[in-house]
C-alpha cells in the first residue's frame, strides 16, 4: 500500500515540475509548449482527483 501513495506523489511532483517550467516558456513566448501545458495540467488534475477518491485507513 505504500508504494502505491509514493508513486503517486512522485508522479505529482513530476507532473508539477514540468507543468511549470512549460508554463514559464509558454509565458516566455514558446507556443509550442501549449499542449504541453495542457496535458500536464490533465494529468495533475486526475492524479489529484484520484487521491481525493481513495480513502486510506490507518
């Protein structure tokens, strides 16, 4: 059960990390990096929802 939560917070930091520095290039004028931006921010909101949908009992 462990594994699981670390692979999941690993995964959101990643997905964070690139989210902004994608984010600081599109604001910097790449506009290649727009679906960049948009998958990441995807992939966080459904990393964030799936650990707001499972409950944990300790």
């Amino acid at each position: 059960m462990g594994w699981n939560r670390t692979a999941v917070r690993v995964a959101l930091v990643y997905s964070g990390v690139t989210f902004f520095f994608a984010l600081l290039f599109l604001m910097a004028g790449e506009v290649s990096l727009l679906f960049e931006v948009l998958i990441n921010l995807l992939i966080i909101h459904d990393i964030l929802s799936y650990k707001g949908g499972t409950k944990v009992e300790e």
